[in-house]
C-alpha cells in the first residue's frame, strides 16, 4: 500500500503506510492535504526514484534459483523512503531525522543531499552546511546532486548573511477569510486592490457525493471584498468554475475573463490552465486552452495575465524547458486568443523549479519562486527586470526577508504601486506536512534621493551657489530648485516613479545638464550626478557648418541641423541673450556685403524662433567683411585662387553668436 502510494505521488498516505511498516502504532490519516503540486526536477530522476531492494539468489531443494529480501535492506529501504515521503510532502523535520538515520547507516549515499536540505528548509543553516560538505566531500552520490549540494552550500552562507529583514511588515491573515481550512494560497487582486481571489480547501465548497468526498480536501476559488478596511465573507464562485476536482491560482483579464488552474488527485501527473468567460456576472463553462498551452501529461498552472491584457505567464513542466518547471509566456492578440508559448530561459529558468509568475507593469519587473537560485531554502521570490528595448530579463534578484524563509514561499502578488500585496507560505510548522497559509505584506515607502557637486569644467574648483533645477519631464509635478554650498555641494530627496531633467546653472557659465529617473524602481536608491560648467569666453564663437544656398539667404537642411544645437543650447541656458551674426569675405561690394550677411543672421534668428526661442533673446546683425578673422593685408599676400586664398575667404564666411546679456538666476527662480 505504501508502494502504490509513493507511486502516485500521494506522499503523505506513503509516509503513513511506511511508518506503519516500522511502528504499526502509527494512526492512519484518510485524506491529503491539497495544495498545487509543484516539484518535478525532470533532469534529476533522484529525485523521485529510490534504488531497488537487495536480494539474496538461491537455490532451493529442487535446484531453482530463489529470491528473498534481505532484512537489512527491507529496512533501510523502507527508512530511506519514508524520509522521501516526508521530505515531498514537505514535512521537512520529520525528513530530517529519517535522513540522519540514513546517513548514520550509509547504505543510500544520496541521503546526505537530502539530509542537508531538510535542515536548511527548517533554518538550521550552520548543520545544513556540514551536511552538504560531508556530501561533497565523500563523492559518492548522484553527480548531479554533488554538484547541487554544492550550491546549496553557498545558499546557507547567502542564508546566514541574510538573517537582518528588511523594512517590509508582513501579517499573516485572518482565519475567518483567507485561512481557514486546510489550504490557502495564490491570493491575486481582482481588477482592483479591493478585491481579491485566492484557493482555499474549506468546509462548504463544491463536491459531487458529499457523502464520499470531502469538501475540506478539494480547492475551490474564493473572492473577499474590502469594506472599511475589513475583508468581507469570502464566496465561494461556484459551478461552473468549481467542481469536484481541484481549482486554484486565478487571475482575471482586464475583460474579466478568469484563467485558472484545474487538476485531480487521480492523475496527479497533470494540471492544466482553464478560461471561464463571464457575462453579467455569471460564468460560462470553463474551457481547457489548447495545446500551445496544455500538453496532455504534464502540468500547466499558475497563469498570470498582464495588466494590459496582452501575455499571459504560466509555470510548466512541458518539454523544451530549462528542467523542472520553468516560467513560459503567451502572447494574446485583441480577440482573446492565446498564442505559442515560449521559454523565458536564462538567466529566469534554472534545471530545477520556477512556478508562481506574477509581472509588474509598471515596473517591467517579473515576480516568480525558484528552487534553483541561490535563496535560503524550497522556494523564495525572486524578481527580474524586463529590458523593454532588447526583450531581455536580469539576472534574479532575492527579495530577500521577511518575504521568503527556510520554507516554501511563492505567489507573490502586488498592487499597481507595488505599495502591498500578498505571498503564501509554510513557514509555519504543520502536523501535516505542508501547509500553505496566505500573509500581506506593506513595503515601507521607497526611499530616493540625490546628492552631487558642481564644478569648474577647466579647473575642477567647486563652484558655490550654482542653481540646480529640477524638473519632473512630463510636468506632473512642480521643478524644483537647490542652490550649493560654498563647497559647490547639494542634496535633495526625489519622489517615486517620475522622470527628472536636471539642470545646473551660474553667472557667467554654460549650464550643464543631466537626467533620471526613479520610475520603475522597485527599492529605494540614491543617486549621484556632478556637473561641470564651462565659462562663457567674451568674444565669438564661431557656429561651424552654417550654410546657404550661393548669392541667398535660405539655410540648408544641414544648417538647420547645426542650429538645432543652438536651440539646445538656449534652451538649457535660459538666462543668455545672444547676439547671432553672419560675416562675408570681402569681394563684393561692401553694402552687398553687409546686406547679404544681415539677412543671413536673420534667417538664422528666425529658425531660432520658430523653434521656441523668445524673439527678445537675440538680436541678428551682418557684419559683411567689416570684422575678418583673416585680415585683408594678409589676403591680399597670398596667391589669388590658390588654397590658402580660398581657405582665408572661408574663415571669414562665418556665422557666430556671442553673449551679450544675463537675467539674474534669482529672478528667474523667483519668476517661476
């Protein structure tokens, strides 16, 4: 009975029959503890499978070969699984002192692995460590758990070090709505973060036979509303959606059509993701996505649509995976359809499990549980930012305490300002074995700030009562300004998810700029940015390629180019006046001269204008040839029509701008 058990992956009536076995004392429980089965690790068959017995060949009386077990090993290989059964259905102290004695006995060399991961998973960190070593150390092991258990190492040192929790305050919930039962997990915001959705196995939900089943060992969906801070009676959703089998980890689409996980204690091999379209309220019959999504003998579950509507995440086992589970996505188009699912791979998907996606919008942040990265023990949330100009994930991130523990923590979810939201976890110990229970969780208010200094460009001199604008780039907010320190030094704290032009300006220099930006940010940060001001020299500075069409006024599309430079420039310097103006070489005569040349810087002043830049700002003024760089004498020394001729005319046909006026930075502090 054990055997057959442990065959269909009901590890807890095999850890009951087991213990039968050793200690026929032990009370039989009648039914599981239901949760969303998880763990697969496909490229590990360790995992699962326990050698054979040893037996003994012999030949009896008549000369035919005989088998029998040797007691030695019935025993321990009824001990070894035993500890397996515990250690799968997550009741990972009693697997720990089965391991222990398996280790002692040294018959399984495997047991070292799991003995050490029974102890991280009950946050005994320090044995956990010696544990592994003594397994690395002996090499007599699966290779690829000698090579896990070597990670695992470094997780218990990540662990030890990890031991402060950060500023986040978790609540376990209420009995009354959230948990209550024998199950809960997978809470999700329903539209709003008024509303919430989770999967409990409670008295009250939805069997077939009464009589036969019980309705606290069957997942069913619920949804509580908030009312004056107080989460209300959950409802259970009720046929068609819930049946007699399992359902669990909903979400709904922005069209409020609900996607949702749906398997059966008698194939515990499969799980697939279903859609329930709603009308009025009401439910049609859910539907199983096809097999872009659902294969037939694996599982698909825990999916997650986003915010617009347009991909939808899952978890699968499938084939072309990484290993285990691993997080997969779909593309849905504007008629609901779902598209091919594609593996995130790497750095995401690890050969061991990623489930529970939960994607961030406004973050472009990926949510999601793994075994197979460095974390303190079964599963922690992780989280990885999506680089929307390339389609590429970070590497992942531990969310680190008290989010995640020794134990199992997965689903986490939050509202749209990552401000709260839930996770579900079983760090807590339970007769049982596993035992999923909802917490929410309210991050403390991210923190930014910046500091920085501004300097001279030439000499590096810190430059005292600079002014610093801020500016938020899309105008939701009011700028703001700092003036430094007689050490050129300022400081400010920043706002949450905005996008900020900055700005340092002073008397008689160039202003300098830069930009940031703390949307999207998920933990609070600080900032640095210096600026190097560059003096303002007295006389002109030449605006090289400036050209026209011959004998005319017009700017070419290459000059309108250059002059865009200028817009910037004026923009950024907001309290410079120019003078902007054209020169000629001296052949043609000189009124032809000055009349061209004052046209040219008119045209130049006119494009400025059109660009945003105030009229009263610049002044436009030809000099014809009355200020050469190259004088005329010198000219006239030279070869007519050879290259330095032509080269010296060149410089003198010039277009340059100088500044001729300041606005006090006060004032236009004050004006603004």
């Amino acid at each position: 009975m054990a055997d057959d058990a442990y065959a269909k992956r009901d590890y807890a009536a095999a850890a009951v029959y087991y213990s039968k076995v050793l200690d026929d004392t032990t009370v039989l429980r009648s039914y599981v503890i239901p949760y969303e089965p998880q763990l697969v690790n496909l490229k590990m068959k360790s995992l699962f499978e326990v050698p054979e017995l040893q037996v003994t060949k012999r030949k009896d009386s008549t000369n035919q070969v005989k088998e029998s077990l040797d007691n030695s090993s019935k025993y321990d290989f009824i001990l070894y699984r035993l500890a397996q059964s515990y250690r799968l259905n997550y009741d990972y102290p009693h697997a720990a002192e089965q391991f222990k004695i398996c280790v002692e006995r040294g018959v399984y060399p495997d047991a070292g692995y799991y003995y050490g991961l029974s102890l991280m998973n009950v946050r005994k960190y320090d044995e956990a460590m010696k544990a592994f070593d003594d397994f690395v150390t002996a090499k007599k092991g699966n290779d690829s758990l000698v090579s896990l258990a070597a990670k695992k190492e470094a997780w218990c040192y990540f662990a030890l070090d990890s031991l402060v929790p950060k500023k986040t305050e978790i609540r376990l919930m209420d009995t009354l709505v959230f948990n209550r039962g024998t199950s809960n997990f997978g809470a999700m915001f329903y539209l709003d973060d008024q509303k919430v959705i989770f999967s409990s196995a409670r008295r009250g939900g939805v069997v077939t036979d009464p009589e036969k089943q019980d309705s606290r060992y069957f997942c069913d969906l619920y949804f509580s509303q908030l009312e004056d801070t107080i989460w209300q009676r959950p409802v259970n959703f009720g046929r068609p959606v819930n049946t007699s089998l399992h359902e669990g980890s909903a979400v709904f689409t922005p069209e409020e059509v609900m996607l949702f996980t749906r398997w059966s204690d008698n194939n515990r091999k499969e799980a697939f993701i279903y859609m329930a379209r709603t009308n009025g309220g009401k439910f049609y019959e859910a539907m199983k996505l096809g097999t872009n999504i659902n294969l037939p003998g694996y599982k698909s579950h825990q999916p997650y649509v986003t915010a617009d509507g347009r991909h939808l995440f899952f978890s699968s086992n499938r084939p072309g995976g990484k290993g285990g589970f691993d997080i997969w996505m779909a593309s849905i188009d504007e008629d609901g359809f779902v598209g091919e699912a594609v593996n995130l791979g790497e750095p995401v998907n690890t050969e061991s499990d990623e489930i529970t996606p939960f994607f961030h919008d406004i973050s472009n942040t990926l949510y999601f549980s793994s075994n197979g990265h460095i974390g303190m023990g079964g599963f922690d949330v992780f989280k990885s930012s999506l680089n929307v100009d390339d389609s590429l994930y970070s590497v992942p991130f531990n969310v680190n305490r008290p989010i995640n523990s020794s134990k199992d923590d997965a689903y986490y979810v939050s509202d749209r300002l990552g401000n709260k939201g839930f996770f579900s976890s079983d760090r807590l110990d339970c007769p049982d074995g596993h035992c999923y229970n909802i917490y929410s969780y309210v991050n403390e208010a991210l923190k930014f700030d910046l500091e920085g200094h501004v300097y001279d460009n030439e000499t590096n001199a810190p430059i005292p009562s600079a002014l610093v604008t801020i500016k938020d780039v899309h105008d939701n907010d009011e700028p703001f300004f700092i003036v430094t320190d007689e050490e050129g030094y300022y400081k400010t704290d920043l706002k949450a998810n905005f996008e900020y032009f900055l700005k340092a300006q002073k008397t008689k220099y160039f202003g300098n700029a830069a930009s940031l930006a703390t949307k999207g940010l998920t933990d609070s940060k600080h900032f640095e940015q210096d600026f190097y001001l560059t003096k303002i020299p007295e006389g002109d500075i030449e605006i090289e390629g400036i050209e026209y069409d011959y004998d005319k006024a017009t700017l070419r599309p290459k000059s309108m180019e250059i002059l865009d430079k200028i817009v910037d420039l004026l923009k950024l310097n907001d309290n410079l006046s120019i003078e902007l103006s054209s020169h000629t070489d001296s052949r043609g005569s000189d009124a032809y001269n000055l009349r061209l040349s004052q046209a040219r810087a008119q045209s130049c002043v006119t494009y400025l204008i059109s660009k945003g830049i105030a009229k009263s700002r610049m002044i436009a003024i030809g000099y014809g040839e009355t200020k050469p760089i190259v004088p005329q004498e010198v000219i006239d020394e030279m070869v007519v029509d050879g290259p330095e001729f032509e080269a010296a005319h060149q410089k003198n046909r010039r277009t340059a701008f100088r500044v001729i006026g300041e606005t006090s930075l006060n004032l236009i502090n004050n004006t603004r």
